[in-house]
C-alpha cells in the first residue's frame, strides 16, 4: 500500500503563489513634474514675498513640464533615441562651429516665466488629486497571475474574467526607452489561443522584476514526494 503523495514541505501551496499587475494611465511620467512643483512652491512660498520669486526657479519648472511632455507624447525607441541623442550632439556642434552656442545660452538665462507660490501649489494639488484617483483605480483594475490561470478583475463590484495558462504566451516590450528610465516601466502582452486578439497590459512598472516573477510563477510545478512502496 502507498501512502498518499503530498507536496514537499520546502515547496509553498501552489494556491498562495500568485503576481499582482497594476496597468497605469501615462500621466503617472508626470511625477517629475509634481514633485518639482512641490520643491519650486517650497522654494517660492520661503524666499518670495507673495510676488514671484526671483532668478531662475520658472524656467527649472517650465524646462521639467516640457521634458514630461515630450516623454508623453512621443514612444523613444531605441532607434528614436539614438537620432535624438545624435541629432541633439549635432545641433551642439552646429552652434559651435558658427559661434552662436554663447549667445543662445545667454538668451536662455535671460528667459523669466514669471509664476508665484500659488501656481505651484495649485500644479502640485492638482496632480496630487489625479494621482489619488489613479491609485484608486489601480485597487479596481489589476492582474492576477497564478501558475494555472490569469485573472482580470476591474470595477467596483468586482468582475472577473480568467485565462487558462495552458497554451499562455507572455511577452515582454519596452516601446519607450525614457519612460524605462524614468519608472522602469514597460508592457505586458498576453496570447492565448481562446482569445482573437492579444490583451496588451500598458505601463507595467519595474516591469523587469515583473517578468522575472511571473515566468518564475507561470513555470512552478508541485513537487510530489512519495513514500516507500509496501507491499
């Protein structure tokens, strides 16, 4: 007679083996733009007496919104990236060689946005309240992966929606290098046979470690250990 087989005991339930995914909206790049706005109201609501600061604390600000921009707007791949970076490098050069680089950094330094405390404070509860929606949402809207299925679950009275990972293929794509640098940030692209189209999962943060996990989670098989035969 032989014992039932059990699962080892250094092996975890394959029930409590699970990886949460949270897709993001794009506006969470705009942190770099929030947390300036706190640091350009600290700096104005100290050193200014209620008019705007002086020096060059607008351009700062206006130079990290337009950064944010461009992230947001354009997908920098790795092709895009490097034109930009030469192109950039090109453009140096080209002042250079006909002597204007002095006089365009000149212009730039003379450039004042004027902004007071209240705009920055007003810019940074702004996106305070976005982001406390978006991180209300993300309670809501979020994956589940489990090494035999995959679940969706969105809205406030919980729907579901699984996936057999039988058949389950995951990729992984970085289609923007700066939004990789910025939140280490990337999508999640599933194929399964029951579906006609692949389910895209956008702006997955530390989507490396992400990855790593789920392939860790989605390649767990019990392990079994049996006792010796009696007969």
């Amino acid at each position: 007679m032989s014992p039932t087989p059990s699962l080892s005991p250094s092996a975890p339930p394959a029930s409590s083996l699970r990886v949460i995914v949270r897709p993001l909206p794009k506006v969470v790049f705009f942190y770099l733009t929030w947390i300036a706005s706190l640091a350009c109201a600290l700096i104005a609501t100290v050193a200014s007496d209620g008019g705007p600061p002086e020096g060059p604390l607008g351009l700062i600000w206006v130079g990290v919104f337009f950064f944010n921009l461009l992230v947001i707007s354009f997908d920098f791949n790795e092709e895009r990236s490097l034109i930009a970076v030469f192109g950039l490098i090109a453009a140096v050069l080209a002042l250079l060689y006909f002597g204007v680089l002095g006089s365009v950094g000149t212009w730039l330094s003379s450039l004042r946005p004027a902004m007071d405390a209240t705009f920055y404070w007003l810019v940074f509860a702004g996106f305070s309240l976005i982001y406390a929606v978006v991180w209300l949402n993300s309670r809501f809207d979020y994956w589940i992966f489990r090494p035999n299925e995959v679940i969706h679950r969105y809205g406030i009275f919980p729907k579901m929606k699984r996936f057999s990972t039988e058949d389950l293929r995951f990729d992984k794509e970085v289609p923007d290098v700066l939004e990789r640098l910025l939140l280490g940030a990337g999508r999640l692209i599933l194929t399964t046979p029951h579906e006609k189209h692949p389910v895209v999962i956008e702006h997955v943060l530390r989507i490396g470690r992400i990855d790593d996990e789920i392939a860790e989670i989605l390649g767990v098989k019990a392990v079994v250990e049996r006792g010796p035969t009696r007969e």
